[in-house]
C-alpha cells in the first residue's frame, strides 16, 4: 500500500513540475516584438520630389496604446475578450462557457481564445485546429502575459488585425476605410473594426459591406 501511495505522489509530482516548467519557460525570443516597426514602402519621385507613386507588399501603420480612442479600446475588449484586463492570459470561465456551449449544440459553435492567444496565433502559430497548436497557444499566451502589460498586448494585437487587400492594423485601416487616424475614430468605426478581427473575409467592409454592418451593429 505504501509503495502504490509513493507511485502516485511520483507521478503527480512528474506532472505537476513538467507542468510549471511548460508555463514558465520562454518558447519564443520576445524582445524583438519591443522594437519592430513596420516596413516602409519604396517611394516613386519626380525631379521636384513630388511622389509619383508607391510599392508596398502590405500596409502596415503601427498605434500605441496611449494613441488608442477609449471606444477604440472598449470595442475590441467587447467583442473578442470581456475579461482581458482582468485574466492572466486564458480564461477559465470562457473555456468552461464555451465548453458548455459546444456540448449543448454538438459541433463547435464558440471558440474560447482571449485576446492574448489570438495575438500569438496571429504572430507565431498556423489557424490549424489541433490540441499541440491549442496547448502552445496557452504556453504562448502565459509567456506574453509575464513579458508585456495589457496595453502592450492590446496594442499589438490591434496593429496585426488583417483587415483584407494587405491591410494590417487598425491605423492602416482607417486611413483606407474613412481617411483619418485611428485616434480620431467615432463609436461606430470602432465597432466596425472590432466586427472585422472575426474575419477580414467575411466581415470586411471592403469585401462583404453588409455583413461588416450586421457585426457592427
């Protein structure tokens, strides 16, 4: 008998000290994510230096959070994650809610990723749905939350948004959508760029107008 209570405290503590050392090490080299800037287009001139035109593979035009409108903030926090603020990069109400809901329905109707996991996929990992690249996403997401503030996160997160036709970030997506800055943005244009982060195809104003107005609303 006590051979068999030694076996098992042996392998629960295996498990729980491989547990700590997944969540506590770093999987990837976050220090470069501080300083990158986006890539600059290649400028056509005339004699005069007038531009004449421009190349670029994608627009990207980065914000700070300290830039972000308030409603800019509380659109994103409200559609993609309620408890960002207050979670340590997952949440366990949200996968317990939509464990339920997936159960309920009997498919998968509702994903339970917070906005710190959607900004790992979006940066290191594929969109295949599988356990390995469900369990990085949590190592990932715990690994952001002990390098970054939230501002930091948000912020990221918002400048990696695809916004459909090479658009990235909220910045280069006002300015293509409404001609204006992002700190600049009414209620409703923050709305609407938290409704295309779901999904630049099927929400894009620039692709589907009256389903990005539907998401919107």
């Amino acid at each position: 008998m006590n051979k068999f209570f030694i076996s098992i405290l042996f392998v629960f503590s295996f498990f729980l000290g491989a547990s700590f050392y997944l969540f506590e090490i770093d999987w990837v080299d976050c220090s470069s994510l501080i300083s990158h800037s986006p890539a600059k287009p290649s400028i056509v001139m005339d004699d005069d230096g007038n531009e004449l035109m421009r190349f670029e593979l994608d627009r990207r035009d980065n914000i700070d959070f300290e830039q972000m409108p308030k409603c800019l903030v509380n659109a994103f926090v409200a559609a993609e994650d309620h408890q960002f603020f207050n979670h340590s990069g997952v949440s366990i109400r949200g996968i317990i809610r939509s464990m339920i809901k997936n159960i309920y329905h009997r498919k998968v109707v509702q994903g339970a990723s917070t906005i710190t996991q959607q900004l790992v996929k979006l940066l290191f990992l594929s969109s295949r749905r599988t356990l390995w690249r469900k369990l990085q996403e949590v190592f990932l997401a715990f690994q952001f939350e002990r390098n970054f503030t939230k501002a930091q996160i948000l912020s990221m997160y918002v400048n990696n948004v695809y916004y459909g036709r090479g658009i990235y970030g909220v910045e280069a997506a006002t300015q293509r959508f409404w001609g204006k800055a992002a700190k600049d943005v009414s209620v409703d244009e923050a709305a609407m760029l938290a409704a295309v982060a779901k999904s630049a195809r099927f929400y894009s104003p620039l692709n589907a107008i009256d389903s990005a107005r539907g998401r919107r609303n």
